[in-house]
C-alpha cells in the first residue's frame, strides 16, 4: 500500500470543499481581480497601522506602543480603510457585500486571533493579519461553521477559529511582504542618534545619513521630523538634499527622473510618497564596471566604503514625467 500524503489529502479535501462553494469562490475572484498581487491590501495595512501610531504627533514607530484602547481599535480601522480602498457596498447582515454575497471583516495582529461574532455564523468572513514586527500580513476567506469554532465564554459570545480547522481557510495572500517600517528595523544604535537632536531637520538629516540603499516611506518622515512642513524639509533650498549634498547623498523620490537613477545605481526604486537615498562618488568611463547613472555632465555610482566622500551632484528638476 502506498503511504497517505496527509497534506495532499487536505488539499483535495479543501478543493473538494471550495468547489461546492460556489459563493466563497465567488468572492475570492472578485477580491483577485480587484488586487491582484495584494499591492493596494497591503498599501491599506501599512497605511491604517502607521495611522494607529500617529507618529507625526506621537513619535512612535512600535506597535508595542500602542495604548489598549488603540490596539482594540485596529479592527474597525482596517475594516473602514479596506471598504474605503476596495468600495465595497454595505452589507446588509455583515459589514460589506462583495460579489454580491454578503461577507463580515475581521483583523487579528495575533495570528489565528480572529473573533468570530455569533452572527456571522454560515457567513464568510475576510480573515486579516498583519505583523509589523515581522514584515508579514495575510488574508483569507473563511466559512463559518459551529463545528470550526472553539466554545469559549467571551462575553460577547464571540468564538475563535479551532487551529486544527485552520486549513478551512482559503487564502488570498499568505505570508505577503508589509511594506517595512523602517524605524522599527533599523540598528537601535542608529535609531537612538537619528531621534537624539532637539531640531526636526537635524533628525532627518541624521536619517538620511544612517538608512541608505532602502525605501524610507512619507510616514517615517513625518514620524522623525514631527512638524507639519516634514515634506519641505526633505527637499533641497535648506531641506535634507541641500545638506547632505555636501557629504555626496542624494536623496531619491517618487519622481520618474529619480526612479530612473535608482534604477542605473542599482537601488530600490522609491513607490509613491516614497525616497530612497545613497552616497554617490563620480567614477572614471574605465570604471564603470559597476551601476552607473549620468548626472551633471559625469558619470557616478554608489560610494564604496573605502570611497573619499565627494560632493553629490544635483538632481534632476523635481517634476513627474
């Protein structure tokens, strides 16, 4: 007899179970073509966890800093943000009608923490998890039966998923990439001395100087400057550009000419409301064996350790294309 793939089994137990719902697939094809590659979900998540934190307010960059109140209120924004994202209708029973079908929303920062209210029961749910600290957000779709349900005495007489029913879940993204927070990754050493000056534009400037060759999005901006005019101060005529073009840094944004030099250096390409910056020296026509991009007449690439700090050129005039 041939050993039993359990996994397998699952699987064609789990196919067996989808095709019969003829709803849940549904949904799923809607919510596919909507988003394809999960881009704009995860845009939401990034977006509703980085409004949580408040950081131009606040300082924080820590999910961990979050009040209890704030973490319980995770849910309601990411169901709002999602609807507002997507335009899915109200729900008449659950929070939104996609497809036609009626389909409640829920979030857990906890994987496997979803609470399933009693009315949801014979519904499908949009099953949401996201995780800061680890870079990863997921989202399912789940139909809820008695029998997949722990009996607990929540008591809002809410229930959670059994985590042996767990592969009753059909996911639309497993394990996606968060776009990253940046002040929660990087070195607490560095971290420390971009926060340490009294002055928003000393922060930023520090910033630009410590976290080089990543995407660094508008939020971590505002988070470290904390002054309404953050986006002046990244800019040059005083701004980041202007001071660290001394030190040979240039700082990228989400204009076309800029993601084309991150593109010839060999950079991240900085998305919308995005920069990336990087220490640049001017390198011979014989040396261009390594990313090269053409700027002010001269040809330059990323700055190697051993590499003299050289003064950046300009960039290109700060205009989309």
């Amino acid at each position: 007899m041939l050993p039993i793939d359990i996994h397998a089994a699952q699987n064609i137990r789990l196919a067996d179970e989808l095709r019969l719902d003829a709803e849940l697939q549904a949904v799923h094809a809607e919510l596919s073509s909507m988003d394809p590659a999960g881009e704009r979900f995860a845009t939401v998540l990034r977006n509703t966890i980085d409004q949580l934190l408040n950081g131009e307010v606040t300082g924080r960059y820590a999910w961990e800093s979050l009040y209890k109140t704030e973490r319980t209120h995770a849910g309601t924004l990411v169901e709002i943000n999602l609807q507002r994202e997507f335009k899915f209708e109200d729900g008449r029973a659950m929070d939104y009608r996609i497809a036609n079908i009626e389909v409640d929303c829920k979030y857990s920062q906890s994987f496997g923490g979803w609470m399933i209210p009693p009315e949801a029961r014979g519904h499908l749910c949009l099953l949401v998890w996201a995780n800061d600290q680890e870079s990863r957000w997921s989202a399912g779709l789940f139909r809820v039966k008695e029998e997949w349900l722990n009996q607990g005495s929540n008591r809002d007489a809410k229930l959670t998923i059994k985590a042996i029913h767990r592969d009753k879940i059909h996911w639309l993204w497993r394990d996606a990439a968060l776009p990253e927070n940046v002040l929660l990754h990087m070195d607490p050493s560095d971290r420390d001395a971009v926060f340490a000056p009294q002055s928003g534009q000393q922060r930023l400037n520090e910033l630009f100087r410590r976290v080089q060759k990543r995407r660094i999005s508008r939020n971590v901006v505002r988070t470290v400057a904390q002054q309404k005019d953050y986006m002046k101060r990244v800019r040059g005529n005083g701004g980041c550009r202007s001071a660290l073009q001394p030190e040979g840094i240039i700082i990228m944004g989400d204009y076309d000419s800029h993601k084309r030099i991150a593109a010839q250096l060999g950079l991240p390409i900085p998305q919308e409301g995005e920069f990336v910056a990087a220490r640049v020296v001017e390198v011979q026509a014989s040396e261009l064996d390594r990313p090269t991009a053409f700027l002010n007449g001269h040809y330059w690439a990323c700055a190697r350790e051993r590499d003299a700090p050289h003064p950046a050129p300009p960039l290109p005039s700060h205009t989309r294309q």
